[in-house]
C-alpha cells in the first residue's frame, strides 16, 4: 500500500472507532421518567431511558478487542503490529515443517532398493499417495488402466516390468508408434491378418487360417513385434499372442491399428516429481504388479 493510502486507512479506522466510541456514551444516559414526543393508539409513548448496562459494555468490549487486534496484528495500514506476524511467515513456518517431515519420512527409505521399498508400508503409501496425484488420471486410480491407457497391474509390461524399467517409463516417459500400414498390403492380405491375429492364443483357430495369418504376420509384423508376436521392449510393442489389449481385442480393433497405426505416450516425469518420489511412486507400481512384491 502506498503511504498516502496507509495513512488513510489508519485515519478512517481509528477516527470510525472513536466515533462508536462517541456515539455509544452519547446515547448511554438517557432520562429516566421522560417520555419522547411520539404517541400511538392514544396512550402508548416512547421513554427515554439508557441503554442497559450488559449491552453497553458488549459494544465497549468490541471495540477495545478490535484496538487490541490492531496494536499486536497487522491491519492498521501498512503497519506491522506488535508481535511482528504475517500470513506469509505463517505459512513458510508451516512449510517448513512439512518439508522437514517430508524429508525424514523419505531419508527413512534411503538405501532399499526398489523391491525392498514394495514391502515397506510407509514407502507403499507415500507411493500410492504419489499415483493417486500423478497418474492416477490416465492409469486409473486403481492402476488397472483403460482403453489406450496400459493397466500396470497384470505383470503384461510393454517396455519392461524391471525396477529399473518402470523408473525409466516414468522418468523419461515412453512413446510407442505403430505407422499406418492403410495402401501397403491388399484387402486379402488385411483378412488373412485380421482373421489370425485377434485369436492368436485360440486353440481351435483352423490350421489353414492360422498358416495364412502366420505368413502375412512374418512379413509385415514381425520385425516390430518379434517373429514370435510377443512384442519387443525397445519399441514398446505390444505382445499380440496373450488376450491382453491395450486398444482393445477383436477384428475390428485389429484392422484399425493396422490401416490407421497406433501411439501412445506416457509423459515424463522427471521434471514433475523429484527422485525420491519416483521411486515411491515406481515402488508401489511394482507392487501392484507383482502382488506379493516378488518379481516375474
Ligand atoms: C514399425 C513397427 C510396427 C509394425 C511394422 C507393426 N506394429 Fe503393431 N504396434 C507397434 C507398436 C509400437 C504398438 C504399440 C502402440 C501403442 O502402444 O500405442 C503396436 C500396436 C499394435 C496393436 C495394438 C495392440 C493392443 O494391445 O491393443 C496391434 C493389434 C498391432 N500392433 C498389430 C500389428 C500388426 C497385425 C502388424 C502387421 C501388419 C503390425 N502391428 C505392425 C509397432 C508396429
Ligand atoms: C497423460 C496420461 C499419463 C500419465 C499422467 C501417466 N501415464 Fe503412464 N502411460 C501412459 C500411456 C498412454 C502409456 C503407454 C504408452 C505407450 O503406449 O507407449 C503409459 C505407460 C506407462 C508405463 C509402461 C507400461 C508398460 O507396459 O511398459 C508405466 C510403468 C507407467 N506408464 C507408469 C506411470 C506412472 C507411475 C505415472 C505417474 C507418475 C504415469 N504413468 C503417468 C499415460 C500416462
């Protein structure tokens, strides 16, 4: 506030309390016995008589606490008050209190590696806390996933299920691009795919269909999915031989990835979460995954 501006606040606030001052002992006498000039229905008249005592002494209370306040708290202008605090020290006290028990909770862990972490409860829950701010939104606050969105708890890992492969998807994020292959192969060779691919783990595939489908996949798939269609993990293809699907299973699906392609992208988070978070947050992923905190 400007000092012009300080000053009037000051003088407006204390000239106001002395005014209810000045207006409250102004009204408190009274004359007892006197009757104002107002007369109703005949006979009724308005007496003069003083305030009670109680509530006189209410208003006076109120305005001495509201002097009080002024003298040790900041409110007259720019003036700081007695005891010195404002909400901005308030609130860096109370940040610093968090912090520091922020940091003795996470020095606590320091030294376990990430699987030692998965079965210590106070890791788990700094953890799941971390999920629930971070990732929650697209994985799911249960970390099943969704449609596009990689369900972390069924042990099927695109770009690897290790420590250190969850910490670097969530560090470095993760981008995985299957390119449309609409125009590359003929409507033939698209049914040979599709009537093979989405039943790849069917048993009761006929030969003939599974042979064809095989034929196609060798030659279009395979250097992007492996020849075996359980995906590789330096590109994040998916494994195409279980019944998990990211983007969903069925011909249907099948033939959009191949004419239209596919992508997804985890962000990173290296710039968002500090390190000792993301090894919370990746502690409790591996968990999650692996159930009783042992690996697969
Ligand atoms: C250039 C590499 C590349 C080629 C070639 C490729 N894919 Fe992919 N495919 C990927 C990647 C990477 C993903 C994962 C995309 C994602 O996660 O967003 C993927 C995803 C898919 C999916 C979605 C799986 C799911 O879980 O929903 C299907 C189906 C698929 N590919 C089938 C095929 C078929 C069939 C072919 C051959 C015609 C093929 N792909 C060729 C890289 C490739
Ligand atoms: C904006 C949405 C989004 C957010 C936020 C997000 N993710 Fe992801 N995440 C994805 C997508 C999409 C993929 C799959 C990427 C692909 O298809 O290549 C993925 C992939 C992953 C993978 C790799 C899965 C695999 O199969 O290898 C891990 C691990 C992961 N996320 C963990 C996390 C964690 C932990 C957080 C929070 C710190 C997080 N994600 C936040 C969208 C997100």
């Amino acid at each position: 506030m400007s000092p012009f501006w300080s000053a009037f606040v000051i003088v407006i606030s204390v000239a106001m309390m002395i005014a209810c001052l000045w207006l409250l002992f102004a009204n408190a006498k009274g004359v007892p016995g006197q009757t104002g000039e107002h007369v109703w229905d005949d006979d009724l008249r308005e007496y003069n008589n003083p305030l009670p005592r109680w509530w006189l002494n209410l208003f006076v209370l109120t305005v001495l606490f509201a002097a009080g306040y002024l003298a040790f708290y900041p409110g007259l202008g720019n003036l700081s008050g007695r005891l010195g605090w404002t909400s901005r020290g308030q609130m860096e006290a109370d940040l610093a209190r968090i912090t520091a028990s922020r940091y003795a909770a996470f020095k606590a862990l320091d030294g376990k590696s990430i699987p030692e972490l998965a079965q210590d409860p106070a890791a788990l829950s700094l953890g799941r806390a971390v999920f629930m701010a971070n990732c929650a939104g697209c994985h799911g606050a249960d970390a099943r996933g969704a449609i596009g969105f990689p369900n972390l708890t069924d042990g099927d890992w695109k770009f690897g299920g290790t420590p250190e492969a969850i910490v670097a998807s969530i560090s470095h994020g993760r981008t995985a691009v299957m390119p449309p292959l609409n125009g590359t192969l003929s409507a033939q060779e698209l049914q040979d795919l599709i009537d093979f691919v989405p039943f790849w783990s069917d048993d009761t595939l006929p030969v003939r269909k599974r042979e064809a489908g095989l034929k196609q996949f060798a030659a279009r798939c395979s250097g992007c999915h492996g020849a075996d269609g359980r995906g590789l993990t330096a590109l994040g293809s998916p494994n195409l031989t279980d019944d998990i699907w990211l983007y969903g299973g069925g011909r249907e699906k099948v033939r959009q990835a191949i004419l239209f392609g596919r992508s997804g992208q985890m962000p990173a988070h290296e710039q968002l979460l500090d390190a000792d978070e993301i090894r919370v947050v990746a502690a409790w992923v591996y968990g999650q995954s692996t159930h009783d905190g042992a690996a697969r």
